[in-house]
C-alpha cells in the first residue's frame, strides 16, 4: 500500500511511529490518569510519579511546566495530554490556545469566528 507524502505543515508536529516512541513513557504515564488513584498519586509526588512511569529529563521539565506545546516535542499525543491537563483544570482551549501561540480568550474567538 502506497501512502501519499504531503510536505509537513510549518508549526505542526508529526506524531508518527517514531514520535509514539519517544513519547511512550508519557503517554503511558498520562493514560493511567484514567483512574482517579493515579491523578491523586501523581499530585502528592509528581517527581515520583514521572520517575516511576520513566520520563527522561525533557519530559519531566515540560511536565513541571504544564508546556503542552514542549510535552507534544517530546512525543506526546495530544489525546493523552488532555488527560494531564484536565488534572490541572485545562480543557482543549486551553491546549489550543499554547498551540496556537494566543490566549485562551483569543483562541475562543477564533473558534467562534471559524463557525459562522
């Protein structure tokens, strides 16, 4: 099966094989905030929390940060960041707007805009 090449789009990061690899460990890490105990372990000890689930330092750091934008870099999948975000009270707007470069309020009348 052939697939068609389209050139990458500028500001966008590919998530392909080789980002779901070095994305594992926080993708994994976010997947387990499914459950109520891991959201409330991760929030006593993140450090811990990160160390257990294996995230190299990169992945701790824009963790630390709450950066969406750097955690994406660092292979994460915008499905399972939304998980982490929502410990933190973010919603999709809140993650489009670090995408996007503007603020939250700016990216809602974005979206609105787009509607009409």
């Amino acid at each position: 099966m052939e697939f068609d090449h389209h050139p990458p789009i500028e500001g966008t990061t590919l998530f392909d094989g080789r980002m779901a690899m070095k994305g594992y460990a926080l993708n994994k890490m976010c997947y387990s905030f499914n459950e109520a105990e891991a959201r409330a372990a991760f929030l006593a000890d993140p450090e811990g929390y990160m160390t257990r689930f294996g995230l190299n330092a990169a992945q701790k750091e824009a963790v630390r940060a709450k950066d969406v934008l750097a955690m994406i870099a660092q292979g994460g999948n915008v499905y399972y960041l939304a998980k982490f975000a929502g410990i933190y009270g973010m919603n999709m707007q809140d993650i489009g707007a670090q995408q996007t470069g503007v603020t939250v309020e700016a990216f809602k009348e974005k979206l609105l805009k787009a509607g009409r």
